[in-house]
C-alpha cells in the first residue's frame, strides 16, 4: 500500500515536515503551484505526482517535474507527456484515471474505452504505464463507495488479464479510503487527514 500525501494548497513547510517525517510520494493537483514547490524542494529525494486536470499547454511542465501523472484520460495528453519528457529523467509513470461511476462533470474516460487507450498509452515509449485511478461521487454510505471501486478493481483485474500487467490502483481519498483499501486500492491520496483542512483562498490555481 502506498500513502500519496496530498499537499495541494499547503506550502513548502508542510511538505518538509512530512518529509521528515518519513513521507516519500507527494501529490499536486495545480501545475504552476505544484511546479513552485518541486523547485524549491528540488534537493529532496521526494517522488512528485500530479492528480490534477492537465490541459495540453502544460504537458510540458509536467513532464518536466513529475514523477507519476494519475490522471491520463485521453490520447492526446499522453502522447504530448510521452513527446515532452527529458530523456535523463527516464519514463513518467502513468495511471489512466477512469469515470467509474458515470459522473457527468467528471473526467475520466469511460469503463469501455479503458482498454484500448491502455494498449495505446503502453505504446509510447517515454511514458511506463502503471494502473488506473478514479475519484467517485463522494458518499456516506460504506457499500454504495464499495460497489464503485470494486467496479474500478474489476476493470482493473480484465486489464491485467488483457497482458497490460499493471501494478497500481489510485483510489482513495480521505473521506473513503477504507472502504478503498478493503476493495482492492494500492494507493490511496490523502490530504486533509495528513495536513488538515485545506483554504482553497490562499493560493491561486
Ligand atoms: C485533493 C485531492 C485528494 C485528497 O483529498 P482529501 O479529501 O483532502 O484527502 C485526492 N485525490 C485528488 C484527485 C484530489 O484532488
């Protein structure tokens, strides 16, 4: 099981005490914000993933910074992070977020078209594909939160049956990463149980 702290809206500080509190894997949602702080904790051996939308204009930010983009869902991204990436920093680790549970303001690409996009993103040689990721609806009730991510496992498990030998399943947040974890999450992305509430006022996206 892998603990992605969350640090969006939180400054340097907060990142540093995490770090030395023994915490590895950070993750950002907004480029610019996210891309201030690699920078300034550039001498920290911390593994940086973006979970945020990424519009093309920033593909090349991102694959400069970061280690592991969550949130591939649609070719063209992919292929611009693929085109963009450094050489020297050797392939972006990839998940392809899914719309597990329908949500229509969501992004995500929908269950059916999981697989091929997979085999097309595993194609692209600066990019290692790793697994997939959701953000479901978030619920109060625990069996309504496990049917949605046991759906993601299930898609998750036919990818892997497929031969895209996938490692990695991104789900879980704060709010619902019990019932993540008892459904079959290897990472799950937590912010305001780690670093509190967050002041989306203070910083801009
Ligand atoms: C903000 C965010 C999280 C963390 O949310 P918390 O409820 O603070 O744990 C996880 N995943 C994504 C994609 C997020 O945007």
């Amino acid at each position: 099981m892998c603990l992605l702290a969350v640090s969006k809206t939180f400054g340097v500080d907060a990142v540093q005490q995490a770090f030395a509190a023994g915490q590895r894997d950070f993750g950002e949602n907004y480029i610019q914000e996210a891309v201030e702080k690699i920078t300034a904790l550039r001498d920290l051996p911390i593994c940086w993933h973006c979970i945020g939308p990424i519009q093309s204009n920033k593909t090349r930010l991102v694959a400069q910074h970061f280690d592991w983009v969550h949130t591939i869902d649609r070719l063209k991204i992919a292929q611009r992070l693929s085109e963009q990436r450094p050489a020297e920093l050797g392939a972006l680790q990839v998940c392809i977020q899914v719309n597990v549970d329908g949500g229509a303001t969501k992004s995500g690409v929908v269950p059916a078209d999981a697989l091929a996009l997979a085999q097309q993103v595993a194609a692209l040689p600066h990019l290692r594909l790793r697994g997939l990721m959701c953000i479901p609806e978030p619920t109060e009730d625990f069996a309504v939160a496990c049917a949605v991510f046991t759906r993601a496992k299930d898609l998750f498990d036919s990818l892997n049956r497929a031969g895209l030998g996938l490692d990695t399943l991104s789900m879980g947040m704060s709010a619902d990463l019990q019932a993540a974890v008892q459904c079959g999450s290897t990472l799950v992305r937590v912010g305001s149980a780690i670093f509190g509430a967050r002041d989306y006022g203070a910083v801009g996206a």
